[in-house]
C-alpha cells in the first residue's frame, strides 16, 4: 500500500475508533456509562488492546526495527533528548498555571475528565496512560506525521498542533478550554522534536510513558 495512503487511513482509523467503540451501546439505544465499573473498564481495555494490536500490525516492521535500534542505543538516545523533556515540562506549568489563573473553571476539561474516571475505573486508567496512550499516539501523531511531513518545522509545528488538539477539543465547554491547547500542544511538539533528533519513535515512546506515570502518580496521591 502507498504511504501515504496508508497513513491517511490509520489516521482517520483513530477517529472512528471511538465511534466504533460506542457503536454496540448505540445500536441497543444505550450508554456505555449504564455499564458496571468493572464490566466498564474490561471492555474499554479490550477495545484498546484490539486498536492497539490494528496499529502494531499495520507498522511491524518499522517497531522492529525501533525496538532493535532502541535496544542498542536507548540510554543514549533518553540522555540527549530527556532536557527538552524537562524544557518542555516548564513551559506546561507556566501556562497551565497562567491559563488556571484566568480560568473559572480552574482545570482542563481532558484533566477532570482523566481524575473522575481514574476513581472510577483506576486500573483501566492505568493502563490507558502509561501504556496504551504512548504508543498510540506517538504513532500517531509522531509517526504518521513524520511520514508524511518532511520538512523539520512543519512536521513539529503539525506534530504539536494534532496532540493538543486532541487533548482538548473533544471536552471543549468554554472558550477558556481552548487555551489549554498550549501546553498539550507545548508536549507534543517536545515529543516530535525528540522523535525528529533521535529517528526513533521508541525515544518518545519512552518519555511519554515516563511523562503519563508521574501524572498518574501525582493524581493518584491526590485522589
């Protein structure tokens, strides 16, 4: 198959995901919410693991060969790009911290939506964010991005853009929401520029794996 064709339709595969995933309830005219919480989280982590073996499959040989370079050069590759990770982490906290402070509504829509479900269905979440967000979306975001877009800029600049617009502009409720593109958008083009310097997506991979742990941590301490 073409790349680029290949490309366009994983990316709009990631779209229709979550509509195929409420397709079942929508058919007997109900709501996935109406599911018991562990009933709730087994069938979204099955859902995951099927999207995320679609995505595996369809990019084998390119995970091959990451994972095998990974293996070799891995420590090199976090020790060089891991500053622009804790650049990046600031710049966050800035203007999450200036966005809260003209906000009335205090938090990210994405954020009070990930703490809610994280009381709920804890383990799910878990594995959503330390493992099947990484993945997920450094391929694709980052991967098919990179695929497509050539030129440096561009590919951080769109990179950056698609990351934090997918963050927010599903939980968009007040126009305040919207600024919270910033510092999502802020991350994903830290996690672009990693990918870019290192030619490995395992590099972003790891950082937003490490990046989602210390979240769920803090938010798990909190709760």
């Amino acid at each position: 198959m073409n790349k680029y064709l290949k490309s366009t339709l994983v990316f709009f595969s990631f779209f229709l995901f979550s509509l195929f995933t409420n397709l079942p309830f929508e058919l007997f005219d109900t709501s996935i919410k109406l599911l018991p919480n562990n009933w709730k989280a087994i069938y979204l982590t099955t859902m995951n693991i099927i999207y995320l073996g679609f995505l595996l499959m369809i990019y084998n040989k390119d995970i091959i060969k990451y994972y095998q370079d990974f293996k070799k050069n891995g420590k090199k590759y976090i020790n060089q790009t891991i500053r622009y990770w804790y650049f990046g982490l600031i710049i966050m906290i800035i203007s999450n911290m200036v966005i809260n402070f003209l906000n009335p509504n205090d938090l990210a829509q994405n954020e009070q939506a990930v703490r809610e479900l994280l009381g709920i269905v804890p383990l799910y979440m878990i594995f959503s964010t330390v493992i099947y967000a990484p993945l997920t979306e450094e391929i694709i975001c980052r991967k098919i991005i990179k695929d497509i877009i050539k030129n440096k800029w561009g590919f951080i600049v769109v990179s950056a853009i698609l990351f934090g617009g997918a963050h927010v502009l599903a939980s968009i409720q007040t126009y305040w929401d919207i600024l919270y593109i910033i510092p999502y958008g802020t991350l994903g083009g830290i996690f672009a520029y990693i990918y870019y310097k290192t030619n490995n997506l395992f590099t972003p991979i790891v950082i937003h794996a490490l990046h989602n742990t210390i979240l769920i941590t803090l938010y798990l301490l909190i709760l």
